[in-house]
C-alpha cells in the first residue's frame, strides 16, 4: 500500500511537470496572449521561479522515497496547493500583464483600444485626447534613456491624476492616450492643469529642457461618430496644438528632429534542450532511489511527457543483449506507429527505429557505461528512422539500474526535431545576414551593422576606452563626374581596404557607410589614429588618378555609452564636416563648439515652421547693372530671415540647415509666390521689364511637378515666363545632372529664363556649359580676388566670358567690389554686374528708394 501510494505521487509529479512544460513552451512560442512584449519577460522570471520551488519539491519527494512513507499523503496535499496556487497566480498576472504597460503600470493600447470600440458601440459619451511627451528624444540623447524614462513614468503620473479619467492607455514610446468621462473644453482644461503641473519639472542639472506634452482632443461628449473618425480627429487636433503652440520656457526642444529608422535584422532565438534537464534529471534520481517500487516505476514511465522505453540489458565477454519489456504511449507516437506495430518493430529489432550510422556511437555510449560497475547514466544525442521512413532527431537519456546479471534499462526521447530545424534554419538565416550586412562593393561591414557590433562592443568591454572615426572622400562626386563612376568605385574598394589592413596596436571595426563614408571603431591607443591616417595618405599618394585625393578624419571620443551609436557617428560626421574645404587640416574632433552649433541648429529647425506662417521671412532684392550704360537690368531675390529671438540672421546661418532636413522646398515656393507678387506691383510701374531672378535649390531639381508649378505661378499673378529667372547652381549639376539637364529642358520649353549661378566658383566643368541649355552665365570674381596668380586668372575669367559669346550666352558677374573690377569687366566686354560695389541686398522698399521712377528711365540715384 506504501509503495502504491508513493508511485501514485511520483505520477502526480509527472502530471504536474509535464503541465509547467506546457506551459513554458506556450509561452516561448508566443501562444500566450501578453502585450507589451515586455510583459513576457516578466511572466518568464516568474515561471523561472515557480521551476525552482518544483525542483526544491521534487527533492522533498526523493526524501520521502528513502524514508518514512507514513509522511507522504499530507506532504502531497501540500504539494499539490502549492502547485496549484502557483499556476493560478501566473495565470492571474499573465491577464493582468495582457493589458498592462510594465513600465508606466498604465493600460497598454490593446485594452485601450478595446475600450474605445466598447464605449463606441455603446454610445457613450466621453472625450478622446491623444497625449504625445515633447522632446523625449532630445532628453534620452543628452541626459541618457534612464532619464528618458522616468521622463515617460512622470508624465503618465500627472495624466493619472486627472479625475475624470476613464482610462489612461500608452500606446507605446512617447504617447499616450486618455479616455475622459467629459466633453472637450473641459477634457482641455483637465489636460492644461496636468500640462503646467509636468512643466514645473526641469531635465538637466542646468535645466536645460522643460517637461512638457502636447495634446489633441476628439469630442464623443455631444455627438455620436465612428471610432476611425474619432482617432483621426484626435490626431489632427494633436497636430494643430503644435503648430498654433507660442515657444514655452523649454531652451531645447527635438520635436522636429528628423528621425532615423534603421532597419535591424533580428536573429531567430533558439532555447536548445540540450542544455539542461532539469526535470528529467530530478525525477531520475527519484527513480534511481525507488528502483525497488517496480510498480511506481512503471507508473513513472507511462506518465512522462516524453518518449519512454523500459528494457533489460546483458552484456558479457564484450557482447549485449537488449529485451524490451514495455514503452509509453509518447514513443509509439513519436515514431508514428501504432502501439502493436512498434511492439513487432521492437520484437524483431530492438534498435529498428534508430538510424543505422548512429548505432555505433550508442553501442559505445553503453559500453562504457557498463564499464563504470554501478548505477549510471548518460545522454545522447540520435537520429531516428519514422515509420514512413522520414528521419528526425531525439535527445535521449539513459539510466542503468544495476541487477546482477541483468540491468534495467531506461530510455527518454525527446524529440527535438523541430529544434534542428530550427537550428540548421537559423544557420541559414546567419549566413543570409552575413551577405545583408556586408557592403557589396567594398566587402566590409554596412553601417546597420557595425551599429549593432559597435553597440555590443562598448556594451561588454566597460574597461577600454573606444573612439568612432568617420573617414570622408573630399570631392567624391568630382571624381565620379570626372572620371566615371568605375573610376570612383575603384577608390572607394581601395580606401577600404588600406583602412581594413592597416596594422595598429589596438582594436578596429571598419564599415562602409555610405557613398565615401566609411565608419571605425577604434579601442584608443596612443597612436592609433595618427598611423590609420598617416597610411592612407601615404597610400593615396601614389594612387593612379590626376587628382589630389583629400580625406576628412572625423573623430568622437566615447564618453557617454548610453548614447546611440547612430549618435556617435553623426557627431563623428559633423567633426567631418567641419572641415570640409580646409586644405590645411585633415582631422576634427568633435567637441562643445560643435555641440553649440548643432544646438543652434535645433532652434533653427524649431522655428522654420512657425516663421514661415508669421513671415519672418522676408525678401531681399540685389540689383543688376548693365555695365555699358549703368542702368538696372534685373535684380535677384534673396533671403533673409528677421528671428523674433535671435534677431537678423543671414542665409549661410540657416540654409544650409533646410538643405539638409528638406525645409528649402517649402522656403523656396514662399520666395518664389513673393516675387512674383513684386513682379505683379511692378507691371504697373515703370520696373514692368525689369526681371527678378530666384534660386532653384539643388532639392527642388527632384520635384518633377516644378515647371507645372511656375507655371501655376505665373498663371496666377498675371506673368510670362521671362519675367521670372530661374537661378541654378553648378553644384546641382555635379551631383546628378541627368536629373537637372531634363527639368531645365522642360523649363526652357515653357519659356523660361534659365541662369547658371556661382560659375567658377568651385570645380567648374565646362561639361556644364555644352550639356546645360542655359540662357545666362553668372561668374563669380571670387576667381579673380585672390592676387596670388592673378594675372593668370584673368586670362581663365576673359577666356570663358569670351567663350560665353560665343555660345550666345549673356555674362554676369556677381560679388563686383569695386572700380577696378568694373573697369576689368567691361574690359573684358562682360554684360552685366551685381554686387556690392553697386548696392548690398536690401529689403524691397530701401530698393524701390534707390532708384528714381519715371516714364522713360530707371537711373541710380
């Protein structure tokens, strides 16, 4: 009766683990319903520790098979509360995480959403805000995602403090969204008070940022509509917040940063069985101390949930014998037979089902088994053949139960093929990254990832101190114009591989960015970086091309690893930049002046939005001289940007910032609808012949609409095309002139008048001048300003105003200071002048001032 009562608790055992099993591999495999992922993490921990009171309880057990069998019936009683109370309370948290955010302890978006659709159906009255945390991303940047969070944990405190909440819900990153059981302006003033409550809080030791959230709010109070209509709503009315919004007391703000996505690849996570064994270990031991109870073993291999089998084994003078004696219901599936048709497969062949080339291994495993002369174990892993003849793989473990002559043999099988799979899957998922993460010109590593190398990097090796290089081809577009694109790409594989060979005393990571940029890692030496940059120069030097091939060193020193990497390299990048056109430095390093001026930057881009609504923006007009009879010509319309905060700020302070982030497209258009308002007022004057020219960034030339939107222009102020001159750059040319030659050919057709601004200026091509249907060639005297060689470079100045004639173009030279380049021009035969020998750009009414307006002559004053 002992002994039955004791197997009856070891299959109650069995049962219980093969339940907590279940329920592990439920959840790895994703088939418990837990949002945010993050939950499941939670839920893991916890399962861990439910399997370590198991393993404590299974010992318990063991002990009571060795002892004293009258203490088992309460002991399992016990055991089995306590089992169940754990699985209850998982299963309770699991629900409760399903609809839980781990970090904010607010509703997630999936209850959120099944609220709304609630409260929808029911038509309920109630208020949608959608809550988005201003310049989260600007605080996790500089102050660290530490901060960032408890950023995250405060704001969603203040919203939980609202009392008139239904439900705040994080959707996810930096917004929420509130349920609140009130119509709109009161749901406002709710959401006000918590706004100026969050605003009391400063990020930084200077307090840098001021905390703060933006909010737009859906009215479902006092009327009934669609829930897609109401988040639309909620969110157009987000989006209006921000733009109507006045500068708050914040010094910084990142609304606007362009965010990069990078793609990542994720690896498939593969938890091996082969590992560990908790359970199946436990539980033998249990078997090994009870081998007497023959009936509790038997129960013990029936109820695992595994493949089982139960033999006796012989061996002797080096030969063995095996008879099956029984196998479990999980063996037979396993293998897909029936039970009577494994019972003959066996009876023939006690080894049928094993793979034939992994018999030998077995055979040996058992061997020196036997050899050890007392109870034993070992695991092993086997290929076994399906009754359809399909191949799979088992992890089995073995245990000897030593008997005089005859031994009881004890098998588990644990069918493990979906794991091999999934590994011999995942090997080729590694292999197809390796070719997706690797440059296919150069062969080094793409910047996705040495972003995710880098990171691990600086995540395990806290003791070294690490830099980040970007190392930047001065020029690469020249020499792809000039020599082809081949000839470029023979660089670029060249520079890659010098940098990649390079000996130097510490670690490096090189990866091709993009285009000329290439990306290092570089545990700091000594000397490294000087010997990386000494090499290439070295090696450049003697490179077969008729050019001077420059290279820009931009280094960030790594100080702050909470950074993201993708940080650190365009803080390396903008070290690069910061030399760009400085023959006489090569290296930079990124430092306080540049982080000012990314600073700046920021204001700048915080404002762009809301001075194009106010028209902070305003237009300057240069004139045009015909240098014959000194009399106006045109003008050009330029920029200028008069900043409530920081007062007047000149093109070269914010152009290049829109250039970059795409604003000069919407700046652009502004320009170009105020000059043609000019034009318009001046049809009415004695100006009506008088052209204004306007630039056409390098980012409009991609615009395929651009001539039907001069066209529309024209159109709508009363004008014809030659009114209005189209300024563009040669640089525009340099970097993709397919693209420019067939949207000037269009615009040329429709009648306009197409300048060629900033000529000889850079590396002029005159490519350019043959390609390039343009009606008027602007030259800039920065040629001729320096007076080193300068006689040399009048001759290059007369020689294209020269060639200019002949090609029926009409020349004007832009930056004129003073007589004597006047005097050279006209020389030289130049048609026109612009610059500030005449007049400075000035604002349109100083312009108007300038000139004396009669019927039949505009003269300076």
């Amino acid at each position: 009766m002992e002994e039955q009562r004791l197997a009856q608790g070891i299959v109650q055992l069995c049962q219980w683990v093969r339940e907590a099993k279940a329920f592990s591999r439920s959840l790895a495999k994703g088939n418990i319903d837990v949002n945010p992922p993050g939950a499941e993490n939670e839920l893991a921990s916890e399962l861990k520790n439910m399997q370590g009171n198991l393993r404590h309880l299974t010992w318990q057990v063991e002990q009571i098979a060795k002892g004293d069998y009258n203490q088992k019936v309460n002991f399992m009683g016990v055991f089995s509360d306590a089992f169940n109370r754990m699985t209850q309370q998982l299963r309770e948290r699991t629900q409760i995480l399903a609809f839980q955010d781990v970090q904010t302890h607010a509703h997630n978006r999936r209850f959120g959403m099944e609220l709304l659709q609630k409260l929808c159906t029911q038509e309920e009255r109630f208020s949608l805000a959608f809550v988005d945390i201003d310049h989260l991303r600007y605080c996790n940047d500089h102050f660290g995602h530490d901060e960032g969070d408890s950023y995250i944990v405060r704001v969603s405190e203040a919203l939980q403090l609202i009392p008139v909440k239904k439900s705040i819900c994080r959707m996810g990153g930096d917004e929420f969204f509130a349920i609140l059981n009130t119509d709109k302006e009161e749901a406002g003033a709710y959401l006000n008070e918590a706004r100026k409550k969050i605003m009391e809080n400063t990020i930084g030791d200077a307090g840098e940022v001021a905390e703060s959230f933006s909010y737009g709010i859906a009215d479902n109070y006092n009327r009934q509509v669609p829930l897609q209509q109401l988040l639309d709503d909620a969110d157009d009315e987000l989006r209006k917040f921000r733009i109507s919004r006045k500068k708050e007391m914040a010094k910084l703000t990142n609304d606007k940063e362009e965010l990069h996505e990078l793609k990542k690849f994720e690896f498939i996570k593969q938890a091996s069985p082969l590992d560990k064994w908790d359970y199946e270990a436990e539980l033998q031991k249990i078997l090994q101390e009870a081998a007497q109870v023959k009936e509790s073993m038997e129960l013990f291999y029936q109820n695992l949930p595994m493949g089982a089998i139960h033999a006796h084994f012989s061996a002797e003078n080096d030969t063995h014998q095996i008879w099956i004696q029984d196998f479990n219901e999980h063996m037979h599936e396993m293998l897909e037979y029936t039970k009577e048709e494994l019972e003959n497969l066996l009876k023939e062949n006690p080894y049928g089902y094993i793979y034939p080339d992994d018999l030998t291994g077995l055979n040996r495993e058992l061997q020196m088994a036997l050899s050890r002369q007392y109870v034993s174990e070992f695991w092993y892993k086997l290929r076994f053949v399906r009754k359809d003849g399909t191949i799979g793989w088992a992890h089995m473990s073995c245990s000897l139960l030593s008997s005089e002559e005859i031994m009881d043999v004890y098998l588990l099988f644990t069918d493990i093929s979906t794991e091999i799979n999934m590994l011999e899957e995942s090997r080729k998922a590694q292999n197809t990254i390796a070719i997706l993460q690797k440059d296919s010109l150069t062969g080094l590593i793409n910047k996705e990832a040495f972003y995710r190398m880098t990171e691990a990097v600086l995540r395990k090796d806290i003791d070294n101190k690490f830099d980040i290089a970007v190392v930047d081809v001065e020029r690469f577009k020249l020499i792809n114009d000039v020599y082809g694109i081949e000839a470029g790409d023979r660089l670029l594989c060249f520079i890659a591989k010098t940098l990649k060979e390079t000996k130097t005393a510490v670690q490096k990571l090189v990866a091709r960015a993009d285009a000329d940029h290439f990306f290092m890692l570089i545990k700091r030496g000594d000397d490294s970086l000087e010997l990386i940059e000494q090499e290439l120069n070295n090696c450049l030097q003697d490179y077969p091309l008729d050019m001077r091939i420059s290279m820009k060193f931009g280094i960030y020193h790594v100080s702050d690893r909470n950074i993201p990497v993708q940080n650190m390299c365009d803080r390396a990048v903008l070290a690069a930049d910061s030399i760009k056109g400085n023959f006489n430095q090569f290296v930079a390093y990124y430092d306080e002046s540049i982080r000012q001026h990314l600073l700046m930057e920021q204001r700048i881009i915080d404002g762009m939005a809301e001075a194009l609504k106010d028209e902070t923006f305003q237009i300057y007009l240069q004139p045009k001289i015909q240098l014959s009879t000194e009399k106006l010509v045109g003008a050009e319309a330029l920029v200028r940007w008069m900043h409530p905060q920081y007062g007047y700020m000149t093109p070269g302070e914010f152009l290049p910032v829109f250039e970059k982030n795409g604003f000069i497209t919407k700046l652009d258009l502004y320009v170009w609808e105020k000059t043609c308002a000019i034009l318009q007022e001046w049809k009415k004057s004695p100006l009506k012949n008088v052209p204004i020219s306007v630039n056409v960034s390098r980012k409009d030339i991609y615009n395929e609409n651009l001539p039907h939107l001069f066209l529309e222009l024209i159109e709508k102020y009363g004008l014809e095309a030659k009114d209005l001159h189209l300024e563009i750059t040669e640089s525009a040319y340099t970097e993709d002139s397919k693209q420019l030659v067939h949207v000037v050919e269009h615009l040329k057709e429709e009648g306009f008048i197409i300048e060629m601004d900033d000529f000889g200026s850079g590396y002029s091509s005159l490519n350019i001048l043959a390609e390039l249907p343009i009606d008027i060639l602007k030259l800039d005297m920065q040629l001729i300003q320096n007076k080193d060689n300068n006689v040399k470079k009048t001759y290059i100045m007369e020689t294209i105003v020269e060639l200019a004639k002949k090609m029926n173009l009409r020349v004007i030279a832009e930056g004129v200071e003073n007589k004597s380049q006047v005097d050279l021009l006209r020389a030289m035969e130049c048609d026109d002048a612009q610059g500030y020998y005449y007049s400075r750009p000035i604002p349109y009414q100083a312009f108007m001032d300038m000139f004396e307006i009669d019927a039949e002559k505009e003269t300076i004053k």
